[in-house]
C-alpha cells in the first residue's frame, strides 16, 4: 500500500475539510441564533429574511441588516418586508443558553438581530428557524451515521478477522450469513427490522436504536473486504515464521494482521459514513426514526410530504441541501483514499 | 452446466436464509396487529381471541413457519390482517406497478450510460471525460430523496408534470390512447429521479471497464488494420469488457423491486414501497415477510440471470 505525496496531500486537505464542517455541525448551539424547538407562533411559515448591505435609498450600512417581516394584510401566512425598519444584526450576542460540544455551557451566538427573530432560511410551520434546526438536526443525523458506521465496522473488523484466520467451518458459516445480509437490499431489510421494534419512543432511544438498527445490519460488507485482506495478511512470510517462534493467535492477529486491515477500514468509513448518514435520513423521513420535536435532517423534511407545504413554503427544502457538502466531503475522502491504496480505481 | 446448478443452489438457500431471516425478526417484535386492536373499544375482546386463534399468533414460531412455507409452496403468500386478504394478490397488484416505474427507468439508464461510458472512457483525461465525470459525481453526492423532492417542487411550482400518483382522476373514462398518455405523464417525474439516481454509478462502471481493454493489443491491431471507431468501440471493445458490465446488469434486475422504494413513497407512486411502509406501521406480519421475500426473489433472479448470461457470454465459465 503505497501512498504517494499527491495523493496524501488530497486526502489530509479533505480531511481537513470535513473536520471544519462537522465542527460546524458540533458547535451548532453557537452558529445557530435559537434554540432548535423555540416556537415562534406569530410568524408561522415565515420565509427566508435577506440579508441587505444597502437600504431602499441606497445608503450603505455599516453592518449588515435585515428588514423586519410583517403578515400581508388580509393573509395569514404571506409576509412582506417591512422596509421602515432595519434591524441591524450584531455578532456575538447573548441569546438562550447552550451546552457546547454538549458540556461547556455558553448563552453566546454567532449573531442575532435584537428581540426580532431572524429567519435565515424561514421558519416551519410552529415558527422554529429552519437554520437553527438544520444545524442542530445535522447533529443527530450525522453522529447516527457515526455511531452506525462504527458499529458495522467494529462487528465487521470482528467476524472478518475470525473467519479469515481460522478459516474452515468458522469462515464457511460467517460468510454465508454475510452473503444473506449483503443480498438483502438494505433498505428494505431495514424496513423489515424496524418493522417489528416498537414504533413510539422517546427521542433518545428512538435514536440509538436506529443507529443500532443500521450499524446491525451493515456489517457484512467490511466484513468480507476485512476478510479478504487478512486473508492474504496471513501468507505473508513473518506470520508463519512469528508463530514458529511460538505467538499466540492473539498475538499474531493484533502485531502482524489487524495493521495491515487499517487502509481498507479507513476507506469503508468514508463510503459508509454517508450512507447511513442517509439511511437515518431516509428512516427519520419516513417517520420510522428520530420523532419530533427533535430535528434531524430526516424529519425536517418530513412536512415536504403534505402537498400544501410542497406548493406554498418552497423553503422548507433548504434544508436538506446541508447534507450536500458533507457528502461531497466523504465521496472525495473515499476516492482519495481509493486511489492511494489501489493505484488506480473508479 | 453443473455451475448454473451450483448457482441455482445458492440462490435458493438465499431465499430460504430470508424467510428464516424474517420469521426470526417477527419473534424478537414486542406486540403484533392485535394488541392494538385490543386498545380498541368496539371490538369486543372475543372477537380478538377469535382472530388470534384463526391467524395462529399464539402458535411457536417453528409451527407457523413451517405452515408459512407450505403455503407458500401452493403459492399463498400468508394473510393480510389490516386488508383482510390474501396478500398474495395485494403484493403482485404493486409489483406490477413498480415495475412499471423500475423497468423504463432501467432501461433508460442503461441506454444513456452505456454510449456515455463509452465515449468517456475513449476521449480519456479529454474535456468530454472530464465533464461527464464531474457530472456523475454530482449526481453521486445528491440523495434520491433530494432529486425526488426537488423535483416534485420544480413540478408543482411550474405545472409541467402531474405531481404524484400513478393516474388522473378521471383515469378511468379515458380513451386506450388517452390512459397509456395520461400514465406516460404521470410516469415522466419518477422515471427521472430514478434514472438520473442509477446513472452515475452505472456510467463510472462502464468507464472503467471500457478503459482496461482499450489498451489492448488486438484493438490497436483492429485499429491498424483500419476497423473504423464506432465498429472497433462497440463491436470489440464491449464484448470485451462485458463480464463486469453484466455482473452489474444483473444486479439492476435484481434491484427492480427494491431499488425504487424512496422515490415511490415521496412521490406517491402505488408501488410495493409505500405499501410496505404501511404494512410496517400498521404491523401487518404476512405483508411485511411478503414483501421482502417478493424483493429478495428479484434479487436472486437477477444474480442468476447475471450467471446465466455470463455463461452465455464467457467460454472460460464453461469449460472447469
């Protein structure tokens, strides 16, 4: 596995690049200017508020501003902006409390705009802010990936490992099984899964089983590729010659065949990080993951189902589009990663 | 001959790992479809016993698996609690349907894909390459359930396409012409998603498979000998390269019943997918088991199509 310096380069600069993003997503208290369940009920389905530099007549402000929203006469959920009143946004301001990092607790945000809320990508449909809830709902969704990710490739490092090296029966029967859950399309035997696991619970268990629930039923896949490398690991001319000195399976496996799985794990992470990044996404979509009122970028876009919201508030869409740039990230890291370990691979 | 035996083997204990697969989950479920019924004030709690009794639910799980696979061996798929009805029927009536869906898109896909891969793997590190690589990365990163929500918005804020479901509402007093053109309209959005969703992953394949013959000493021979670019592409160079190509076609068959299942549900296409979703939240047992066994047979029978051609195509299968 040799890696060259270009490619190394790539592969630490979009590392880099997801770490900075899943900071963001981290530190969502501080980036976000509300608390993710704050209700807003005189401003339901406000759309996205601009952010202007110049006012109507074309003086340039010091600090950017937005102009306050106020309910068209005669409606109940059309806006128009208020172009009598600039509300100038401050940075660094004190707001509702938060822990960040989910420890250090802070009442300090990004920005904010005095008593008015600002509404960066609208408001849904209790008058939450979508950005808030975006980021916060970034959170859960990406540390179920996270969490499921891990747990497939740990019971995946697992059963590879043992059916590589004793090989035989053991190595018969674990890949066979690994063959039934890789021929199964995942969602669907996901589906079947939860289909049978109580549909109401509370937020937090809802989330860990669903994160349980993916990494559970998608460990096949590494397992098999883990299997093979440790495969060709144990020919390897040290290995026969460590245990003719008297090493112990245990030591074998952990100084001379588990090193060598480390390229093949980093790479199965970053391709099965987004996917099951999806799948809590898809799961929570349906209704069948993390329930509200806590947000994830599943069930933010949830009330994209209800035909009224599709026609009338296009801006609970937006965000969705948060999962893009994460995605990006991954599949970059992945090929990056590909390439130094394959030479050259699609 | 013994390799296709070999490979129907496989994939009939495949099938038979499901079922037990399925049977296993149903036994760890807390509660079933009766237990709500039970919370329900107007049936009387006889009449629960009742049912419990007729569908077995008190029974070991090995006795109603047993009764399950004899019945499905006579072709009855178990019964459907919340529909009162086999759900044989009720699975096929949907199959159908997303055939339908999965069949166009498939197609479509493949016939993009493959002169795209194609000329991407020719004019290798040229611009065409490089923008159609961009492209299917693009297409790489977007979930289906973006695309399919995107475009369901771009549908209803233009007007262009029917937004969901599979006919207008007066479907029925259409014309032959009239019905095939109104589900042809219906038709356009899903098929879109779905093929732009396989297609990125399918043109990268055929890129990469193109690209390892290429260089090939026959081709620059046939290219010496003056064979032009279009018979020397398509006439040597994709037999050549077929093997990944229909290992990977197998697999979209496999995937006909299964791979369509989000954009089904957000655009309210009346597939298997939503079908299994509300057979998941009302707990319905036999529509459940029915429906991932029905995918998982699709899933075995593309495999061994897969098999089955590439022992049509490849001399080396053949001979042991």
């Amino acid at each position: 596995m040799k890696i060259t310096n270009q490619n190394r380069r790539k592969v630490y600069a979009w590392l880099i690049v997801l770490v900075g993003l899943h900071l963001v997503i981290a530190c969502a208290g501080f980036f976000a200017p509300y608390d993710p369940t704050l209700q807003n009920r005189e401003r339901p389905y406000a759309p996205p508020m601009r952010v202007h530099w110049f006012d109507a007549t074309g003086h340039i402000h010091a600090r950017p501003f937005v102009y306050s929203q106020q309910l068209r006469a005669g409606s109940f959920d059309e806006y128009e902006e208020d172009k009598s009143s600039a509300l100038p946004m401050s940075f660094f301001v004190s707001g509702s409390p938060y822990k960040l990092l989910g420890v250090i607790p802070l009442h300090t945000h990004l920005f904010g705009a005095g008593e008015t809320q600002v509404f960066l990508l609208g408001s849904d449909g209790y008058g939450r802010d979508l950005f808030s809830r975006m980021l916060f709902g970034g959170q859960i969704s990406l540390l179920a990936g996270l969490m499921a990710a891990s747990l497939a490739l740990c019971t995946g490092l697992l059963i590879g490992a043992l059916a590589g090296f004793f090989g035989g029966w053991t190595d018969e029967i674990l890949m066979r099984v690994a063959e039934l859950f890789l021929a199964l399309p995942w969602l669907y035997l996901l589906f079947a899964v939860r289909a049978f696991l109580p549909l109401s619970v509370s937020p937090l268990q809802a989330f860990l089983m669903v994160a349980l629930l993916i990494g559970a039923v998608g460990w096949a896949r590494p397992a098999r590729l883990i299997r093979g490398v440790v495969l060709s690991a144990k020919e390897r001319d040290y290995v026969p010659a460590a245990r003719g000195f008297g090493a112990s399976d245990f030591y074998l496996l952990r100084r001379h065949i588990l090193p060598s799985t480390w390229s093949v794990i980093l790479t199965q992470a970053a391709l099965l990080i987004p996917q099951y990044v999806l799948a809590e996404v898809t799961l929570s979509f349906l209704g069948l993951g993390v329930p509200e009122p806590t947000p994830s970028w599943g069930n933010l876009l949830a009330s994209l189902q209800q035909y009224s919201v599709l026609t009338s508030y296009w801006w609970m869409y937006l965000p969705g589009l948060a999962m893009v740039p994460f995605f990006l990230g991954y599949l970059a890291l992945a090929s990056a990663l590909q390439t130094s370990a394959e030479g050259s691979k699609i | 001959m013994r390799y296709l035996l070999k490979r129907l083997g496989h994939g009939l204990l495949l099938l038979f790992g499901v079922s037990i697969l399925s049977f296993l989950f149903t036994a760890l479920a807390p509660g079933n479809y009766f237990d709500e019924m039970k919370l329900n004030p107007q049936i009387s709690p006889d009449t629960v016993t009742a049912l419990r009794a007729r569908y077995d639910v008190d029974r070991p799980l090995v006795l109603r698996y047993g009764k399950w696979l004899d019945a499905v061996v006579h072709g009855d798929l178990g019964f459907s609690f919340a529909y009162d009805a086999p759900a044989a029927p009720l699975l096929w009536a949907r199959a159908v349907n997303t055939l339908i869906l999965t069949v166009a898109s498939t197609l479509l896909a493949w016939l993009i894909a493959l002169p795209l891969g194609i000329w991407s793997a020719e004019r290798r590190g040229g611009a065409p390459d490089i923008a159609i690589s961009s492209a299917t990365a693009i297409l790489l990163i977007i979930p289906d359930l973006l695309l399919a929500l995107g475009f369901l918005l771009l549908a209803v804020r233009t007007g262009w396409f029917p937004t969901g479901g599979m006919a207008s509402v007066g479907f029925a007093a259409l014309s032959w012409t009239g019905k095939v053109r109104d589900i042809a309209a219906h038709l356009a959005l899903p098929v879109t998603v779905l093929t732009l969703s396989t297609l990125p992953v399918l043109v990268r394949h055929v890129r990469a498979a193109i690209s390892s013959v290429l260089g090939a000493g026959y081709l620059r021979a046939a290219q010496a000998h003056g064979v032009p670019r279009r018979t020397l592409l398509y006439r040597y160079a994709l037999p050549a390269a077929a093997n990944p190509l229909i290992s990977l076609f197998g697999f979209s068959i496999g995937a006909l019943l299964s791979g369509s299942l989000m954009v089904e549900v957000v655009m309210s296409w009346p597939g298997l997918g939503p079908l299994l979703l509300e057979a998941i939240q009302a707990r319905d047992l036999y529509l459940v088991i029915g429906g991932v066994m029905l995918t998982a047979v699709f899933l075995a029978a593309g495999n061994f199509i897969a098999d089955l051609l590439l022992y049509w195509a490849d001399p080396r299968i053949r001979q042991p």
